[in-house]
C-alpha cells in the first residue's frame, strides 16, 4: 500500500495532492478519503491505494497513517 503526505489540498474546490514516498504526485478527490476530507492538513502522513485514470496517478481510499 502506498504512502505519503498530502502536498496540496484546495478544499473549495473538494481535492488534493500527495506527494509519495518515492516523489510521485497523486490526485485524490474528496469522495476517495476515508473519514473526513476537511480534518486533512498539508503535510500530514496518509496511506492510499492506485486507482486507475487515464489523467495520471489518482489516489483511492486515503486515510491518515496515524
């Protein structure tokens, strides 16, 4: 399972950026973390799983890594 922090979130607009542990960026939309998307800050630790996109890397399933 994959792991980073989160980049970049722009919380109007419901997404986000993770940077992972090998410098990849992924894409997460809101409807893919697991909890609550507006307890999430830049810079916090999260685990996700791949997602297909014909975009680039997507994020499915975020959750903190606590």
């Amino acid at each position: 399972m994959p792991s980073g922090s989160i980049k970049r979130l722009v919380r109007d607009r419901g997404f986000g950026f993770i940077r992972d542990d090998a410098g990849q960026e992924w894409f997460f939309h809101r409807s893919s973390v697991q909890g609550s998307f507006d307890q999430l800050n830049e810079g916090q630790r999260v685990t996700f799983d791949e997602e297909p996109s014909a975009k680039g890397p997507r994020a499915g399933n975020v959750r903190t890594a606590d």
